[in-house]
C-alpha cells in the first residue's frame, strides 16, 4: 500500500489532453475538476459563496450592462445601463427616490445593441463613456440620488475675456496696425482660456516709441480666472507679452516671446468622429480609435479633461495627437496607464511614450509594437503591474507585463492549461477582485462563469469553472468595505417566465455556518425568531433551500412567495441550490501509470468545515462523510483538520478523489491525502 498527498491545487482544473502529462509540474497541483469553488492562493481550495438578490433589472426582456463607479473605497456604485436608461446601486441596494420610492433613473441614448461596446473611464465623480455611436459624454454624480449625463463640450473649463479694447497713446504720427488677443487662467487648475476675439489698434511704428509712448488694453474680467495672458500678432503669429491679475493693461513696447503663443481652438471630434475609448495618462484624458480614423490618439492638455488646444510652436503642456503606423489598419480597443501608456489594438500591443520618457507635446513620442496577438474588446483589466486582457478571437486570456531583460512588455497565455473551458464560445464580459482572493471572473457566451485565480509573484493560475440554475450574462466590481465584491447579472426561467437579476457575490470569511451563504438568487434575514419566509415572489415556484439557525431545510416550494419552516429561527438565508464539485487528476507514481488502483481511504485536511460533505465513488455512488459527535449536536460547528472518509472503490486504472458538497455548507480542503493500493503488474 502507497500513500499519495496533494498538498496544493493552485493548478486549478486542467484540461483533459493533460491528463496523461504527469511529467508536468502542473500535474501535481491541478485538478481534473473545480466547479462552485475557487483556488485560493496559498493552495487550498474553497467553495465559493452564494449569490445575493439585489433587483430585478427594468426590463427583463433585454441584456444590460452593469458598471462600476468608484469615486473612493468608500463610495462606490453599481451602474444598470439599459436600453436608453440607467439605473443606480449600492451596497446591495437600489437607489431609490426619497419621494416617490421609484428606482432612481436617468435617460441615455445608448440602444441596447450597442452596450457591449461602451468604454468608459473614471475620474473623481465623473465617468466619461464613449462609443463610435455616439458623442462622448459624462455621467456625473451630483448626489447619492441626483445624476446626469451630458455630452462633453471639448472646450477649456474657462471663458475668454470679453470687450478687449486697445487704445493708442504717444506722439508723431500713427502708421502701424497692432493686434492683441487676451485668455484667462483658471483659478486652481491654471487652465488657460480659448484667445479672446481679436482687438486691433493703430500706433507708430515701435522704431518710434519714445518713454510716452505705448497701448492701453482693457476688457472685462472673467469669474473664476486668477489673472490674464496678453498675446500681440507677429506676421500673423500671436506671441506672449505679458501677464496681469486686474483688467488692464500697458505695452510699452514689450517684445512678443514667439516660443510662447496664443492658445489655437481644436476639437478633433467634430463632425461626429467620435472615439471608441478612453483613460487618463499622466495628468491627461486620453481617446483613441475615432470614427474616421480607428488608430488615432488624442490627449488632452496637461492637467485637463476637454482642453484639446495647442500653440505653435508647440509646448509640453498641449495637446497630443499621433497616428499608429503600422501594415495593417487594427483600431485601437483599449488605452491603459502603467508606466508607459499601453494600447491593445485589434491586431497587435503597443508601448506609447516620448522618446526622453515624457508624455508630453514638444517631444517626441515613439509608438513601439511589443506583441502581435490582438485584444478583443472586453475590457482588460491590471493586477498588480500586469495586464489582464482577452485576446481577440475571445477565447484566450493573456497577461501582458514590462520585463527587464528585454526592455519590453511581454506575457503569457494563461488559458493554455484550461482550454477545454474556452473552446466553442468567448469571454463577453470580465472584471478583476483584488482582495480578498485575487479573482478575474470571465463571463462566457454560453452563460457560464471561468475564473482565475491569478497571483504573478506567487506563481499562482489555477482555472475555476462556476455554474447556477441560469446564466451569466455580465460583471462587474467595487470595493465595499474591505473587500472587492463582484456583481453579476443572471438571466433565469422562474416560473416559465424569464428573469434577469442583479446578484451580489457575498463573503466568503465565515466564521460559524448560520453566518454563511451559499445559496444563489437568495434572501437573507436576521431579527426575532420566524417560521416562516416571506417575499421570495422572485423565486415563486421554485424549489428552494432554507438555511435557518445553520440547520438545512431542503426540497421547499415557494408558494405565494413564501416558504414554511419547522422550527422558528432568528437568521435565515433562502434561496437556489448549487454543486460544489472537486475531483483530482489521476493519482500516478513514477512507474504507476496504466496499473490497476484501488483507494483504500481518504484523509481530507479541512479548514472551517461542516464535515457533510460527499465522496463519490468508482460506481458514481456518493456517500456522505460522518460528521463529529460536536459537530452533531451544534449545527454552527465548524470544523479544521484531517476527516477520514471511505468511498465505494474497485481497481481502476484512474483512480481519482472525487468529492462534492450539495448543501449551502462552507467547504475548505486544504489537502487530500489517500492510501492507494497499487496491482502488481507481474502477478
């Protein structure tokens, strides 16, 4: 008899072509199947935490989309972007009007067709969306119940000085024509204002000027300006003269400074050629992928959001406009600040920066390709200093990182081990939890949910498959509290009907079992003690399971939205069943493989565990493991350490562990360690 442990399963579910790859040091750390679990990175595995109600979307005959809006760890939203709507969340709750009690909504012109295609990006309480559909706006925060959407005017935040008038004082005779513009600087920011209409005066020639001699300018002032910049024409050419903090003042023939020039007015989205994407990249908001030109980029002034200005010569400050070079004409998908700016393009990865390491207008800036697989237009998502996108066929996720050898960014495709769960649809949608586990969540075409756990530092990407009584259809994160809780939308047939949800993702740190919850489209309760559930109208005749006091009521029907129990209790969760499912990769020695096995018993080390978990045997015949006296007589029991268990087991040439947990119970293993018979091959 062998014993045989594993002792880590960051490989996650690997895909069947490798099973007979125990050469591979993925083997040793993988699994044949995670389903409703996850990899956690120091190489246990959990099962994951159940989906909570939080509303019905408008209308559940239409995909939506769902958005974050992150204003600080603390303030954080869900946005519902509809068909020409949108609606608000937080914290698991729908906004609702103060007055009338309905959903807070505004309208948009966003069809629902073109909702997939949406990027957006954030700044303080302002989203900034764009689509090649329509003109860019901003989705503003006014207050937790006021919001607006307004297409952006791509103008300074400042107006110019109105009424310049210049006059003329000195001696001889008045033969020249002297033209001034004027522009305010903004309080604060220190933006700089569109030039003002131009002013024109006749003096003498400045061979002339004597001490007596010199122009007088006066306008009117501009609220909120700190003080004005006085620009004089050269040859047509607009240069700096001077500077002042009140409403006049004097050229006492002051030389134009030619290297500091009058502001000239652009917007590079008139005429409809709106961008497709947008991000801010040291101190600048930044489109690219314009209607009419797709590898195009834009930025704004520096320390602006709308300010497309320049002057000429140009200086540092202004706006940046370059053009992607490349055989093939792949429109730029998405834009994202590292330490360089990255662009994922349809066809290849690119670097951005100046060529001294400054992003800015007055030198030059280098476009340098650094792959060529292409990114779809999910929108990628970064872990620590790594890219995370989906490459552009949709059915392979990459990671994209600067590496120092070669001065470079490159990557790796990290669904290379999992592909089984990849073929024959695409990622539709994909966010990213940092904490507490390190999650991308992939939401394919087919309406099922492809995790990773991706941790670069620690060598850790192991694959986690998850499936509900519905489909998945969307995704997003915020931060609430200390955590990164993901929100998903779930289309589900309830009652012969179709119902689309928003469902949160609840905690997974328990700390006794009535604490957990492990249930899908659920509802919770906690108050004085009830027997019966009421308000699950959502889940009307269903079959549901009741966690009550942490004892199991399984096989309800809800009827009339509601649900009776046996015995009163004081904190209930209510909602769908779903399949916890773990089965190992073939246990193999050295010199094991293609032998006959037989699993004598089977050491499962727990960590906070209700110990009713199955173990599925070579017959597919599941046997519940025995639970402890103490676990018996305390239903919030959670157990750590080794459970011994027994499985319905004859000599096969695959021999594997196989375990699931069907009820709302949370499950940690963090090892697997089995007695194994192995048949002698000679006997």
């Amino acid at each position: 008899m062998t014993s045989y442990t594993q002792k880590s399963f960051t490989g996650g579910e690997l895909s069947p072509s490798l099973y007979a790859r125990n050469d591979l040091a993925k083997y040793s750390i993988g699994l044949k199947t995670l389903k409703n679990g996850f990899v956690r990175a120091e190489g246990c595995v959990s099962n994951r935490s159940g989906l909570e109600l939080v509303s019905e979307i408008k209308n559940s005959n239409d995909k939506i989309r769902i958005l974050p809006f992150s204003f600080n760890t603390e303030q954080t939203y869900i946005i519902e972007l509809g068909n020409k709507y949108a609606r608000f969340y937080k914290n698991g709750a729908q906004i609702l009007n103060q007055e009338t009690n309905f959903p807070v909504e505004i309208e948009t012109p966003y069809l629902k067709e073109d909702l997939p295609n949406i990027k957006y990006a954030q700044n303080a309480d302002v989203l900034t969306i764009c689509h090649n559909n329509y003109s860019p706006s901003e989705l503003s925060r006014l207050s937790h119940y006021d919001w607006s959407l307004t297409d952006i005017t791509f103008q300074p935040q400042i107006l110019p000085p109105t009424n310049l008038n210049a006059i003329w004082t000195g001696g001889r005779e008045a033969t020249k024509t002297y033209k001034y513009v004027v522009t305010s600087v903004k309080k604060d920011t220190y933006e700089e204002s569109n030039h003002s209409v131009e002013v024109s005066v006749i003096g003498e020639p400045e061979s002339y000027w004597g001490v007596n001699d010199y122009i007088t300018l006066t306008f009117d002032g501009v609220e909120n300006s700190v003080e004005y910049n006085i620009y004089r024409d050269v040859n047509g050419v607009f240069g700096y003269v001077g500077t002042t903090s009140n409403t006049t003042f004097i050229d006492d023939k002051i030389e134009p400074d030619l290297s500091s020039t009058a502001p000239i007015f652009t917007n590079p989205f008139e005429n409809d050629n709106n961008p497709a994407c947008v991000n801010y990249f040291q101190q600048r908001k930044v489109f690219a992928c314009l209607k009419n030109s797709p590898q195009q980029l834009v930025a704004s002034q520096t320390s602006t959001n709308n300010n497309f200005n320049v002057s000429r010569p140009l200086s540092a400050t202004d706006s940046i406009n370059i053009t992607l070079s490349e055989r093939e004409v792949n429109e730029i998908r998405h834009i994202l600040s590292l330490n360089d700016m990255i662009l994922l393009t349809s066809g290849g990865e690119w670097k951005l920066n100046g060529s001294d390491g400054s992003f800015s207008a007055s030198t030059s800036l280098v476009a340098s390709p650094q792959s060529f697989y292409g990114c779809s237009n999910v929108a990628p998502v970064v872990s620590g200093n790594m890219i995370l996108f989906v490459q552009s066929g949709g059915s392979v996720v990459r990671d994209l990182g600067y590496t120092f050898v070669s001065d470079s960014y490159d990557g790796e495709e990290l669904s290379i081990f999992a592909n089984h769960l990849f073929e024959g649809k695409q990622v539709i949608d994909m966010a990213y939890s940092k904490e507490p586990y390190r999650i991308l969540w992939c939401v394919m075409s087919d309406g099922t949910l492809n995790a990773i756990t991706y941790n670069k530092k620690q060598e850790v990407a192991g694959w986690h498959r998850h499936e509900t009584k519905g489909e998945f259809e969307a995704v997003c994160v915020v931060r609430e509290g200390f955590e990164d809780v993901p929100y998903f939308v779930v289309k589900r047939i309830i009652n012969g009907q179709t119902k689309r949800f928003i469902e949160r993702m609840a905690s997974r740190i328990v700390d006794e079992t009535k604490n957990g919850i492990f249930l899908d489209c659920c509802l919770t309760y906690s108050g004085e003690s009830v027997d019966s559930v009421y308000g699950l109208n959502h889940l009307e005749g269903e079959t549901i399971c009741v966690l009550a006091d942490g004892d199991l009521y399984d096989d309800l029907v809800v009827l009339n939205g509601r649900v009776d129990l046996k015995v009163p209790a004081s904190k209930i969760v209510a909602g769908l069943p779903y399949e916890f499912e773990l089965e190992t990769l073939n246990i193999e020695g050295e010199n094991t493989f293609g032998l006959n096995k037989i699993i004598n018993s089977i050491n499962v080390f727990v960590d906070k565990s209700r110990e009713d978990f199955f173990i599925v045997g070579t017959n597919g015949q599941s046997v519940q493991n025995n639970r402890s006296m103490e676990s018996i007589n305390n239903p919030n029991y959670l157990y750590s350490g080794k459970i011994t268990c027994y499985a319905f087991s004859d000599y096969t040439k695959e021999a594997s562990v196989h375990i699931k947990q069907i009820h709302p119970f949370p499950l940690t293993i963090n090892s697997i360690t089995l007695d194994v018979t192995v048949e002698d091959e000679n006997a």
